[in-house]
C-alpha cells in the first residue's frame, strides 16, 4: 500500500475539517459491491455523489467522497419496508 503524501494529508485536513470522508473500499463493503460494480453505478446514477479529487502529483489521484453525502445517496435509494 502507497503512503499518503504529507501535503495530500494537509489539503484533505483543511477542506474537510470537521467532515468525514469515506473511501472506494468502504462504499463497496457498505453496499456489498465490487468496484466496477462500483464505478458502473457512478457513471450510470447521476444523484451518485461527486468525488473529492486529490492529487499526488503526475496521473494518479486520490479519490474520496463527503460520507455525509453518501449516506443521504443511500438512503434515497432504499425502498421502505
């Protein structure tokens, strides 16, 4: 697993202090998906969240979403019982 650049710590820090972020890994567990299942669902839902986008310098970039914003996603989807 890659470490996390201090900068990318710090930026992630001051935009969402006080927010909770959530990861691919932790969407695709709460949903019991895989990440193309995942991805699929991003890009075909358009009341699916925006990610955050974080940058590590050069191609790769970090995504994470608002938690809050997931879950309020999440429960729009839910059919009451």
């Amino acid at each position: 697993m890659s470490r996390i650049p201090s900068r990318v710590k710090r930026a992630v820090r001051r935009r969402w202090l006080g927010r909770s972020i959530i990861t691919i890994a932790e969407m695709c567990a709460m949903l019991h998906v895989s990440r193309s299942t995942l991805w699929r669902i991003r890009t075909k839902d358009e009341t699916f969240p925006k990610p955050i986008k974080l940058s590590t310098g050069g191609n790769s970039k970090i995504l994470r979403w608002d938690r809050r914003a997931f879950m309020d996603w999440l429960e729009s989807r839910m059919e009451p019982a």
